[in-house]
C-alpha cells in the first residue's frame, strides 16, 4: 500500500518535504535533485521521489528519506535559479 504526502518528520534530523533540493555527497558536478513527493509504504521506509533539475531534467530517482539525511550520501542545498 503506497500512502503519498508532502512532509516526513525526521527521527534525529531536519524533515524532508516538497521541493527541498539535494546534491549527492560525491558528485563533482552538482546536479541538483528536488523532491517531488514523498511516499510511505506499510512495508518499507517512508522514500522520496526526486526529480532532476537543469540539463537532463525529468530524470528521477527514489531514495529512502534516511539516506537524504546522511551527509554522507547526500546534502541539503539551496534552491537554484531555473534558466529561462
């Protein structure tokens, strides 16, 4: 069962919501992913759904809200401007 929602609480961490925008930890070149959705499974860890931002948009991925939290992983980064 999929429940969707648009903010997780973190357990020991900042909460990950809509449009909170991540690089991953080891990229040289910073591609910047933002969450789209957030989806919980009765199964599983709670995950999100991140969407590409820039050159190569629409590519996604889905990563467990406690990987977007580990540093080692991923950070949080601030909004980038969208190319007109």
């Amino acid at each position: 069962m999929w429940i969707l929602g648009s903010r997780w609480p973190s357990l020991g961490g900042e909460s990950v919501q809509l449009n909170d925008c991540f690089t991953k930890s080891d990229e040289n070149y910073q591609t910047v992913w933002v969450v789209q959705q957030i989806v919980e499974r009765t199964d599983g860890p709670p995950h999100a759904r991140l969407v590409r931002q820039g050159e190569g948009a629409g590519s996604y991925r889905t990563i467990s809200l406690s990987a977007l939290r580990d540093t080692a992983f991923y950070r949080r980064v601030p909004p980038r401007p969208m190319p007109n």
